[in-house]
C-alpha cells in the first residue's frame, strides 16, 4: 500500500508561484508513475501533469505548459510540481497520484492540498 500526502499549497497573488510536494511511503515509490490533478469548485478532476517512475518523461495538460513543472526525487519518495505564473484560474484542490506500471488507472491519491490565486 502507498500513502500520498501533499503539501505546500496556499494563497498566492496572481503572477506568483509556488512549490507543491508529495511525500509517499512505501518501498515501491521508484516504480510508480506519478501525477497531479486539480478539482476546481463546480468543476471536474482534471489532469495537470504526470512524470515516469524514472523521470525521464513528463506529460503536461495545454493549461499549464510553460508555467509548472513536475520533477520526483526517488531517493526521497518525493514528487513536486512548481507552478509559476500562477492564475486565478489555477485555483483549485491539488492532488498527488501515482499508478504501477501495470495499471490502466490511477492506484493511490492524496488527500489534496488547496491552492488559492488572487487576482
């Protein structure tokens, strides 16, 4: 089993930035592909970047390309998403994921961390 714990998140003015991360336990943390989806009020989950369990590949929804970056430390259990520019629109509930290798879904979610951007 892998716990997801997120944090990092906050109010941040429009323009400005901030660091999330998720720290997993478990042994298994390097075979994982990992993710951040966000869930706006009123709106539906949605997916806003993924990383392989060695890093070597990203995946980037169009809303945010150029602004945030997903990276993962595996000596750390650690994944973390930098989201610059930030925008009112950014505003939402983020989560960590992660999948086994095998899965055709998502296995493990966090329990969200909440970001809030003022214009």
């Amino acid at each position: 089993q892998v716990q997801l714990v997120e944090s990092g998140g906050g109010l941040v003015q429009a323009g400005g930035s901030l660091r999330l991360s998720c720290a997993a336990s478990g042994s298994i943390f390097s075979t994982l592909v990992m993710g951040w989806y966000r869930q706006a009020p009123g709106k539906q989950r949605e997916f806003v970047a993924a990383i392989t369990s060695g890093g070597s590949s990203t995946n980037y929804a169009d809303s945010v390309k150029g602004r945030f970056t997903i990276s993962r430390d595996n000596a750390k259990n650690t994944v973390s998403l930098q989201m610059n520019s930030l925008k009112p629109e950014d505003t939402a509930v983020y989560y960590c994921n992660a999948a086994k290798l095998t899965s055709q879904a998502w296995d493990y979610w966090g329990q969200g961390t909440q970001v809030t951007v003022s214009s």
